[in-house]
C-alpha cells in the first residue's frame, strides 16, 4: 500500500474551506442552488452519454435488481436518475431508495418519480451518517457524488456498514483519462469548455469550476482500490469507461 492509502484519503475541499463541517456546508449550497438545471446540464455536458453509463450500472446489477426480497440504496442519488435505471432494469423487483443530503434535489427525484409513477423511495440523509441499521442493503450505489463526500474513509466504512454480508457496493465516479491525446483533449474540455458553458446556463459559475478540480483531486482507480480494501471489502475491482473518463468501482462485504 502506498504511504497515502496507509493514513486514509481524505475528502473534498471545495477552495476557500478548511474543514469537514465548512466543507459538507459549502457542497450542500452549491448543489442546491444548481438544483433547478442540474439535469439538464448532466445530459447536456455529458453529450447524453451519461444516461449510457447509468444504463450500464444497472446492467451490471441486473440479477439483485430482479430480485423482489433485494433492497437496493442509491448515495448522493440527486435528483434520482440511476434509482430510475435501476427500476426500469426491473419494475417488479427490488426495494429501491434514494438518499441525498441536499433537499432541493430530492424535491425534483421525487416530482420525477410522480410522474413517471416510478416505485422509489427517496430520503433526506448524510451519506457518512445513514439513518439505516446494518446489515439493511444488497446493493448500495453512487453515482458522481462519492468524489464530493468530505471524508472518503467513513463514506466508504458506512456502505460497507449497511451492506448485507455478500453485498455489493459499486460508485461510478469521473476519472481523469490515461492517454496522452485523449487526456489532453479531453482536460482542456473538462477545464476550460465545460465551467464555462455550465456556468452560463445555471448562472452559478464556481459551482462548475468546481467540478473539474474536484475530479483533477480525488484518488486514482488504484488509490480508491485500496481504500475499498482498508474499509473491509473483498472482491474489489474497477473498471475505466469510455476511454477512463469514469470508472466503476466494485466490491462486496
């Protein structure tokens, strides 16, 4: 293990915060205010191709999904879109809950569950304190928000907590990619294209210059690799997507 997985990785430091409580304060502003365009600058940005990788999640977890006795929790779920993928794999399936601790995300997955007459429950909860008992989940997942917990360590130590034993945990978090010509092209997007584009149309400028130093610091594949393996998961394993612009990381309990 390398001298930075041995002490613990730490979490997100938006610029200007010093501390976890100024910092869980900091992230949970910024989203709520992005709330009202979140969507669609996630597909917008993304070129759509994040509906894809939602899709491919929830492929991969088909058979706890089809499972009717299976509950499923879906982390920092926002305004609900892999919960949703998840039910579409199987309408009939699984118990599905979504958490987040920012309130005006939830109050667009649930206006979206309406709608759409989705069976999924959605909570207001701090994912490094979950209001759940052990042991209450198969499968607890997260999409893009694992990168902005305040403290890796204990976010990964309270899914590993509230797992069954034989669950499974998978986080799909952004990744800066390997090659030379695609990492390039794709840093000067991510740096210089995508702030400025996102902070025209939500009309909050920082909060998407913050997503790209976010991504610039949060632990490589292997890094987090170990930190699954210190929190007490087996089987861990990840996977780099398109090219390593995000990658699935996987383990069990």
């Amino acid at each position: 293990m390398t001298q930075a997985s041995q002490r613990g990785l730490p979490g997100t430091r938006p610029d200007g915060v010093t501390d976890e409580s100024e910092a869980a304060a900091h992230v949970r502003e910024m989203f709520g205010r992005i709330a009202p365009r979140y969507d669609l600058l996630n597909h917008l940005l993304s070129l759509d191709v994040d509906k894809m990788w939602r899709r491919r999640v929830a492929k991969r977890f088909r058979a706890i999904l089809r499972d009717p006795q299976a509950r499923v929790l879906d982390l920092c779920c926002g305004t609900g879109d892999l919960a949703f993928a998840f039910r579409k794999q199987s309408p009939q399936g699984a118990q599905i809950t979504g958490s987040d601790f920012v309130p005006e995300m939830l109050v667009r997955a649930r206006a979206k569950a309406a709608a759409s007459d989705a069976k999924v429950e959605f909570v207001e909860a701090d994912a490094l304190a979950l209001p759940f008992s052990a042991d209450s989940f198969d499968l607890v997942s997260c999409a893009f928000g694992f990168r902005n917990l305040v403290n890796y360590e204990r976010g990964l130590r309270e899914i590993h907590r509230v797992l069954t034993p034989g669950g499974s945990a998978a986080i799909l978090e952004f990744a800066e990619p390997p090659g030379k010509l695609f990492g390039a092209l794709y840093r000067f997007y991510f740096r210089n294209v995508l702030p400025r584009l996102g902070g025209w149309i939500s009309g909050n400028a920082s909060a998407y210059s913050y997503l790209p130093r976010s991504v610039s610091k949060f632990p490589s594949p292997e890094l987090l690799q170990e930190e699954f393996q210190r929190a007490g998961f087996s089987d861990v394993q990840f996977k780099r997507w398109t090219g390593g612009i995000v990658t699935l990381h996987t383990g069990r309990k």
